[in-house]
C-alpha cells in the first residue's frame, strides 16, 4: 500500500498515472493538501487513511506498507507511522523542512522500518538533522538519498519496489471499507450515549460492542472495528462516561455527565455497558452478541456477564482487581457463565489469571501474549498482534452469532 501526500502528485498528473499503473495491486491513498488544515486537522486526515487502508486491507503479517509525505503532510503522516511502526516498510519523507526536535512520537519498541530521507537541494543540512535524530531509535535503517535525484527518479523507484512486495488484488474482494456512523441514546439517568456504528450491512448481524479503557473514548475502536468489520462482524463502539479522548475522538458520554455533575468513577460506567447491550437489541441485532473490554472496562465486562447471561461472549483484554469494594470482580467471575477469553501482556499474567481462575464459564480461555501491551489496543501497536487477532477471531466466530 502507498500512503502519499496529494502534494507530492498533483502537480504531476502523468506520475500520479504511473503512480495508480505501478501499485494496481496494491492500495494507494492520497491525502489532498490545503491550506488551511491544521496539524491536528493532518493527523486526522492521515489516522482516516490509515483506518480505512493499512488496517483493514492488511491480510498477513510483513505486508510492505509504503508512506510517502512531503510539505504540510508529512510531520502528521511521519507521527502515524512511527507511532505503529510494525505495521510498515518504509517512510519517504521528501524534502524535510522541519527541525527534529518537532517530530516528538519515537517507536516504543523495535521494528523493521526502513526511513529514507530526501533532502532538499536548498537546504541538505536540515536531512543531515534529521537522519541524526532518528538514527537513536530502534528502527531497522535511516537512510539519506542524493539530494541530485529528480522527485520522479525517487518515486518511480519505489514503486517498482513496492509493486514486487504487494498486497495480492484478489484479497480485496468482498473487503470494502466500512461505514461509520454516530449514534445517540439516552441513559437511565437521562444522559446522552455516544457510539459510534460500523457496518457495511443493510441488516444487523452479528455484533461486537466495544468498550474503552481509562482516559479513552470510542475512538480507541478505529482500527480495530474495520478490522473486526471486514471479518464480518458489525461494531457498537462505546463511550462510556468514565473517560476523555482517543485520536482526537473526544468522549462525548463524559462530557454529557460532566455537565449533568454526575459521577464518573470507573464503576459508574456500567450502566452504560447496560444500555449498550439493550440499546444493540433496539437496533435489530437478536442474535448471540459479543462485548469486549480494555483495562477497566475489560473488569466491568466481567461484571456485565455475570449479569445477563444471553450474552454470546465476553473478550477481556488486561482485567484486573480495578473497581471497589476489593474483590468484588472475583466475586463477579464466579458468576460468569459466558463464554469468556481474557488477553493480557507477560507483565500483567498474575492479576488476569487470577480473574480467570475465578470465572465460571466452563468455555473459557486465557491468552498470555508475547510482547502484548496493556488493552485493546494490543491489537494494533504490539508486534505479536497478528496471534492475538487470530485468537481472537477464532474465538468469536465460534460463540458470536446473528440468530
């Protein structure tokens, strides 16, 4: 796949052909520059390309990713790929006018990112910078390109690399990008929920609800809801009152509570798991639904199936003893029926074992994975990622149903 700045292009229709011709088997998003666009307004833009592309269209583990940025762009698009680094090959930056100091997101852990550096003619000493300041982080190699070489050489060239690296045409079929929409509810004490529905369904089917851990909102969900879409399962994601802000998605739920002077503790927040699974009734789905938790909702999900046992399955990613009174998840867990599979790094195995000795369920299954981080949103920043999905999508086709 080719992420490319519209910059780098649209004063060249004749390479943005040779651009669409070189890449037919692969997946080319073009980000289109303005003017006015504020960085915050770039790193959404390049978020939304990453959502509706990498994500979603990335069918196997060491699949080449190509990102290309130059201008405006390419500080926000530099940042979303650095901040999931394993997700690709290389990033292009062309003609980097920026100080390194701004490009502040560092890998957190090692990756086989290649970055190529094209310097600006005018200004070579700013690459030099740059390269320098990268070169302290774990990645697989940072290079400087001739400054001499035409803009065309360079693209040109990487795509004929790319083309022999791509994503096979044929496993697109039948994987189009997912819709988003945002919904509204109220709660029982007469707040706003927000969530946001993804589907590419003109009738419900089978469901994932999804909540969000600490500080978080629904937006914790944007990848991964497409990539649980394209596996053929419809998403609620959530937010839940106890929470702010993911990829400057801002919790809405908390906001709506904050100025009602409602409480917004962790535990607080299970009302609204409650009506999220009877809210998904309202809208049509019947069928055996699934919930899924991260961090402190991945404890309130425990809670929630040991409460309506029609659930089809629970997915718990890093629970822990969070909620008051102390004890009260094992307590929970003895009553959990549901079939049940909590997830969690190396780090956090003593506290989510604990959890699941506890649960009742005589279908359940507990998944220590390597090199895994706290959350979800193990499912797209962890290196071993590609097992945890498989986990986790063998798991919900067995127990998530549309009947």
């Amino acid at each position: 796949m080719l992420v490319c700045d519209g910059a780098v292009l649209k004063r060249r229709p004749d390479l943005l052909k040779q651009v669409r011709t070189a890449v037919r088997a692969a997946i080319v998003v073009e980000l289109r520059s303005g003017k006015r666009r504020t960085a915050a307004e770039w790193r959404a833009a390049c978020d939304d390309a990453l959502a509706e592309a990498a994500i979603l269209h990335r069918p196997v583990a060491g699949s080449p990713w190509l990102a290309l940025a130059a201008d405006k762009s390419m500080l926000a698009l530099s940042g979303t790929v650095l901040s999931a680094p394993a997700l690709w090959q290389e990033l292009v930056l062309l003609r980097p006018r920026f100080k390194p100091a701004a490009l502040t997101t560092a890998p957190r852990e090692p990756s086989n990112l290649r970055v190529v550096v094209v310097p600006s003619q005018k200004e070579p000493e700013k690459a030099d910078a740059l390269v320098a300041h990268m070169r302290a982080w774990q990645l697989k190699d940072v290079v400087a390109q001739d400054a001499d070489s035409s803009e065309e050489h360079i693209v040109v060239n990487l795509l004929k690399a790319a083309e022999r690296r791509s994503v096979p045409a044929r496993w697109l079929d039948g994987h189009g990008a997912a819709s988003a929409s945002t919904i509204t509810t109220e709660t029982s004490d007469g707040i706003t929920l927000t969530a946001d529905l993804y589907t590419r369904r003109k009738k419900p089917g089978r469901l994932m609800i999804l909540f969000h851990q600490a500080q978080s909102s629904r937006g914790e969900y944007r990848f991964i809801a497409r990539r649980l879409v394209a596996a053929g399962f419809d998403c609620l994601a959530i937010d839940q009152r106890s929470g702010e802000g993911w990829a400057m998605i801002r919790n809405e739920t908390a906001v709506a509570a904050a100025e009602e002077g409602l409480p917004r503790d962790y535990l607080d927040a299970l009302p609204d798991l409650r009506r999220s699974v009877n809210w998904a009734r309202e809208l049509g789905y019947k069928g055996k639904i699934g919930v899924m938790g991260s961090s402190y909702s991945a404890s309130l999900v425990i809670f929630l199936g040991a409460e309506m046992a029609d659930l089809g399955a629970v997915v718990s990613f890093s629970p822990g003893d969070y909620l008051p009174p102390h004890g009260s998840i094992l307590t929970a867990a003895r009553a959990l029926s549901v079939p049940t599979l909590v997830i969690c790094p190396p780090r956090e195995e003593g506290q989510a074992r604990q959890v699941f000795q506890a649960i009742a369920s005589r279908t359940k299954q507990l998944y220590v994975q390597p090199a895994g981080i706290h959350g979800a949103s193990t499912l797209d920043r962890s290196p071993t990622r590609d097992q945890a999905w498989e986990r986790l999508l063998k798991f919900l086709k067995k127990h998530v149903s549309a009947r």
